[in-house]
C-alpha cells in the first residue's frame, strides 16, 4: 500500500523496468468489472490474484 485517501487505498508493485499502480477502493464488495480493471492496471492475470 502506497497511499490511502478516503475510501480507496493506491498501491504499486515493480515489474523491474516499471512501477505499476491500481488505484482500489475499499469497500466491502467490488463490481466484477471493476476487480478485473484493477487487475489489468496491476498487470495481474486472475490466477496470479488468487495466489496472492
């Protein structure tokens, strides 16, 4: 976790030659599209999310 503001926390992870951010909001559920946009900014497959 990077920063936290209001309702929605930012993270960030180095790729080695990048940093890649999501910005996720912390609510109890989150749409479906939603998870998979977030996943997509992180550069996560669903896989990898569930391994986590």
């Amino acid at each position: 976790m990077v920063s936290q503001k209001g309702s929605h926390v930012k993270f960030a992870r180095s790729d080695g030659s990048s940093i890649r951010t999501a910005i996720v909001p912390r609510h109890r559920e989150i749409a479906v599209g939603t998870l998979r946009s977030i996943l997509r900014q992180a550069g996560l497959t669903p896989d990898e999310f569930d391994d986590l």
